[in-house]
C-alpha cells in the first residue's frame, strides 16, 4: 500500500508580504476618506434642480476640491416612488438613510452657487455647506513615495547581487568574478564524435589519445607516464579545430568545460585572473575533466610587445595567473586544457613551453582524400543526385577549409532551390564554386564594347599562357561575366605540391602576367585591369628574393621571422644596399616573365585571337574549348602521372 503523500504547503515568499503591503496602502488611499464607505446613487444637475424644486432636498454639501456635490433628501422624500432606489446598505453593511443620498459633478462652482443663491432666493428651504475633503493616508503615501521607491529599488538589487551562481546571467554583479565556461557532461546532450569529423586522421589519432587517459589512467600510469597538460590545436580558419573540440566533448565521458579567449576579458581590474582561478576551481572539483578555451590568442598573446604606457596590463594578469594554473603548485589533478588558435606566432613562450601544452596538433587545410571525406560528411542532409562524383567536387575545390567546403554545399542547395529543382546536380555545385571563388555574377553591370574586347583578350592570355607552361595550373574555365570585384576571371585547379621549385614558381607567375601581355601584344597599350595580377606576382617575386632564398644575386638567406617578432620592430634586418639589391631583383624577375609571356603569345597571335573571340561570342569558355582550338595540353599534371602510375601498376 502507497503512502498518501502529504499536500507541501507553499513555502513563504518575501514578495507576498511587499504585496500586502502596497495592497493595503493603495485600499486606504481609496477609502480613507470620511464618507468613503458610503452608498451613493449618481444623479445629473438637471435631476437635482427638479428635486430642489420640489423641496426634496433637505441639505446640499459643495465638496470644493472635487468639484462635486453630494445631495441628501428629506424623510419625506425618501417616501416618494421617485427615489425607492436611493436607500441601500453601505460596504459595512450599516443603513444610509440619514445620507447622503445623491452626489454628482458639477462643471462650474461658481455658476452653481449662483444656482442655489437663486433657490433660496425663491423660498426654497434647505441647509448648504461647503467642505474640502481630505485623504490624509493618500497625502502621506506620496510624501514617503520617493523614500519607498528607494528603498524599494536598493532590496530589489541587494537580492539580485546576493542571488546564487545559477540565476540569470550579468544579474549578479558579485559574481563577475566566475567563470564563463559551458559545462558538458553526462548529462548533457552532445551529440558529435569524431565519426563527424572527416580528414584530421592525425589530430585525431592524438587528442583520441587525451580522451583515453581520462577514461583509463592506469593503462599508462602503470608504465611511468604522466598525463599531457595541455594540447594545443593550431591551423588556418575553418579546417575544425572547434569540430574536434566538440568531439571531445561527445567521446569523452568526462566533465568538459567550454569558453572563449575573450570570455576572460572585463573591463574590471583582476576580474579576468579571478575567472581563471573559478573555472579550474570548478574542472578540479569535477576532475578528471577536460577545459577548451577557443582562440586563446586573445589572452595568451606575448607579454610585454602591447604594453606601450608601462603600466600593468589587465589581459598579461589573466596570462599570468593561467600560467600558474596551468603548471604550478599543486597542480597534479586530472585537468587537461585544450587550446584553439590560428595565431601561434602571437603566443607567449611560456605559455608554449612543455609543461603547458606538450603537445602542438597542426590541423592543415584538407589534401584531395580529407576533401572527399569532409564533402560525404557535409552531403548527407542534401538532396543531391544519385550520379554526383564526389571525386569530382573534391578535385574542383583545392585550398579550401571545412568550413569552405560546407558552404559549397549549402551555397548548391540554395541555387538549386533558387531554381525550382527537386535535387541538387553537378552544376550546382560548379556554380556554388564560382559564387564563392568570384563573387556574385553581375550580367547587368554596363561595360563598353572596347572594353569587353580587352578583358576577352587579357583573360585569353591567361588561358593561352597557362595552357602552354608545363608548371602553370591548368585552366578550367574563363569568363568575362563580371563577378564580385572583376570584370572577368579564369578558373584553374592548381597542383597540390608540398613543396615548389623555382621554374614552378616562374612559370605561375608568367601565367599570371599572361593578361597585360596580351594588351600589349593585340593593342600596343595596357590597362589598370591587371591590378590583381601584379599585386599576386609581386608578392611571389619578394617571396622567392626574400624568403625562400631562390634568388643567385642574394643567395641562401632568408629575412622571414617564424617567430613574429619582426612585427614588432621598427628596423628592417638588412641594409639599405641590400633593400636596393632586392628591390632590382624583384623587379628584374617580374620583367623577364614579362617578356617571356609576350613571346610567347607573339608567337600564337591567331590562336590569341580565336580564342578571344570566342570568349566575346559565348561569354565562357570551358577546358574543352581550349582542346578544340589549341588542341591537347602537351604537358600531364602530376594527378594524371598517378592515375598512368596506377594503370600500369594493376596491369
């Protein structure tokens, strides 16, 4: 037999008695007159002069300060059938037949009086008096308003600061001082794993590793090891650090605490150290557990380089008292933290020593197979066709993030729907590509005739010049529809190399200057249309002088700082003869590709043509285009040597 449970009495709240209280003020401001009890009917001014009229009226009060005049009617008034209404009980329940019984308002006091002197005048009997009625609890209710309302105000915000942790959040203003961080643990909801995370087999590999020595310490205690204090994950925007991070939180069946870098900064002095100090407080209490601060640069930026007034830096006290945490005193709890950034350069020493985070997990932009992966992972909630090569997809979108990847995907879904289509197709996706390569298509923006000719033949001279180089990426499409920022663009999948050599590097940046060449060649003029070229060659010309020491004149020197230290100083570390001998270089480098480019197209002036005619006729001109006129590329990439390497091998 169940117990019968027994009914919980409402617990006593302090809000009920301010309730009453303020209940009970405002019932003696309404009644806390003197006649505020009574039952009075209502009448007009006209009733009223024709009971005065007919000597009912027995006494008349002018109640000045509410303009208004309460009647009371002789006994034998009472008798008439005319007023059988007016005798009632009042809210005390007591008899008002003595009066008043009549009360109305009046517009004019003035013009009344006059009315009543008139009466009177007249040999109408009845007793007039003038009274001023006053609500002495309404009078001091709004004397002691401002000093209530204070009072009121400083126990409302005296609660709130005094309130516990877990009420709503900049509420309680004594609690500034603790962490930020989002807690995941077993009993929350988090519903990725490193299943969903494609590519980063070996990021994986490692901070699978840090998962599994939370959940089995004695696998490598027993030998001697120690768990890693910290792993830091370093790479470009969008290649899923934050991804992995939150696999963690779904592998792991460990307490996970969350935040951002920038979570610790406040404007308040100390208050970014004493949230550190709370949040591994709180990962010690509930250890083993794991701490994932994303963009940590935002704290752990090198101490002294911003520090330009001398004084003391609030963001270097947060660095400061995280160093401590991280490896000082008393720290041999189960905490590990993992880090996120893509600015390592910026990152304090010692925050990066062994001992913090012993271990730097680089997550790289996807190669071909990551891509393939990332794409299947992405594709799944698309409606696409049965026949799409993801092969094909991963291969048209070289350089590109996780994050690029997943908007292709949802860029195709969009122009697919745009396009009334029930699945997404191949063109969608070419065209998703293209919106985030280019820019959006503008077909309405004006161009000339003159100038469509030139941008045809500059973008023919890319695509001509490319097609020629053995070490220039291959053409996949050129436009002359405007896009974004251009008024024309050529498409090509570049090589995916780990390293490049110097004739590689020159023939790209011929390939580049292929545009302005082409003026040159078909019109004996150039334009300012090749901006974005030189800005490109530029940069690779000081690259391979001043970097990469590919240039006979310098020699094997390099004047690039890993360190990021240079960003710092004023000075640059080489000479001002040496500055010149740069500069003649990179510009002598520039010149002679150049030149090499004009040659080059001199020597296929009518192929230059024919294929910037067709650019103007069809506006975009495919890889088969270029087959038909200047037939097939003399040169493989290096993607086809594999698949012949293949070929030969299965044979």
């Amino acid at each position: 037999m169940k117990e019968e449970k027994k009914p919980t009495t409402p617990k006593f709240n302090i809000y009920w008695l301010y309730g009453a209280i303020i209940f009970a003020l405002l019932a003696m401001s309404l009644f806390g007159g003197s006649d505020s009890w009574q039952s009075v009917s209502k009448t007009n001014i006209s009733s009223f002069e024709k009971y005065l009229n007919a000597g009912d009226v027995s006494q008349v009060v002018v109640i000045r300060n509410k303009s208004s005049v309460r009647v009371t009617l002789t006994p034998e008034a009472l008798s008439k059938s005319d007023h059988k209404d007016v005798i009632g009980k009042n809210l005390l329940g007591q008899d008002n037949s003595r009066g008043p019984h009549y009360q109305f308002e009046v517009g004019s006091l003035e013009l009344f009086e006059e009315k009543l002197e008139k009466a009177r005048a007249n040999g109408v009997p009845f007793r007039l008096e003038f009274i001023t009625v006053e609500n002495r609890w309404a009078d001091t209710l709004i004397g002691f308003l401002p000093i209530i309302i204070i009072i009121g105000v400083w126990i409302f915000l005296m609660r709130r600061m005094s309130g516990s942790a877990g009420g709503g959040a900049g509420g309680q203003i004594f609690n500034i001082g603790k962490s930020k961080a989002k807690l995941f643990d077993k009993n929350t909801d988090v519903k990725t794993t490193f299943k969903d995370v494609a590519g980063l087999e070996g990021a994986k590999e490692e901070i699978q590793e840090i998962v599994d020595f939370l959940k089995n310490p004695s696998k490598y205690t027993v030998l001697g090891g120690k768990i890693p204090k910290g792993a830091l994950l370093v790479g470009s925007p969008g290649t899923g650090k934050t991804l992995l991070a939150k696999a963690v939180a779904g592998e792991a069946k460990v307490p996970f605490f969350s935040l951002s870098g920038s979570d610790f900064v406040e404007m308040f002095v100390g208050v970014g150290a004493s949230r550190v100090r709370d949040l591994f407080k709180q990962a010690k209490d509930k250890s083993p557990a794991i701490i994932f601060i994303d963009e940590i640069d935002a704290i752990g930026r090198a101490r002294g380089k911003s520090n330009m007034t001398g004084s003391n830096d609030e963001r270097e006290n947060t660095l400061n008292q995280l160093l401590t945490e991280m490896d000082g005193f008393g720290t041999d709890t189960n905490v590990i933290v993992i880090a996120a950034t893509n600015r390592a350069d910026v990152l304090d020493k010692a925050l990066m020593r062994a001992g913090r985070f012993d271990r730097q997990i680089y997550v790289d932009l996807p190669d071909l197979n990551e891509r393939k992966e990332i794409f299947k992972v992405h594709l799944k909630p698309i409606k696409a066709i049965k026949s799409l090569d993801v092969d094909f997809l991963a291969k048209q979108t070289p350089g590109f993030s996780g994050a690029d990847i997943a908007n292709v995907c949802n860029e195709a879904a969009l122009i697919a729907a745009r396009g009334n289509k029930k699945t997404v197709g191949k063109q969608d996706f070419l065209d998703a590509v293209d919106r985030i390569v280019g820019g959006l298509e503008k077909k309405n923006k004006i161009i000339t005739p003159e100038e469509k000719k030139t941008i045809a033949y500059h973008e023919a001279g890319h695509a001509l010049v490319s097609w020629l180089l053995e070490h220039a990426a291959p053409l996949v499409k050129v436009t002359i529809v405007p896009r974004g920022q251009s008024l024309g663009a050529a498409w090509y999948l570049p090589e995916e190399r780990q390293i490049v050599r110097t004739e590689q590097m020159l023939d790209e940046m011929c390939a580049t200057l292929g545009g302005r060449a082409a003026e040159k060649v078909m019109f004996d003029k150039i334009s300012t249309g090749a901006l974005s070229d030189l800005e490109k060659v530029t940069k690779q010309a000081r690259a391979m002088v001043s970097v990469y020491g590919l240039n006979a004149a310098i020699g094997n020197l390099t004047y690039y700082d890993s360190t990021g230290q240079a960003d710092y100083s004023f000075s640059k570390p080489y000479s001002e003869e040496t500055a010149q001998k740069i500069d003649h270089e990179i510009s002598e480098i520039i010149e002679k590709q150049y030149a090499r480019a004009i040659e080059i197209l001199k020597l296929s002036k009518d192929k230059l043509t024919e294929l910037a005619e067709r650019l103007l006729e069809k506006e975009v001109i495919f890889k088969d285009d270029l087959e038909t006129i200047l037939g097939k590329r003399p040169f493989k990439t290096n993607s086809e040597k594999i698949e012949e390497a293949k070929l030969l091998k299965n044979k």
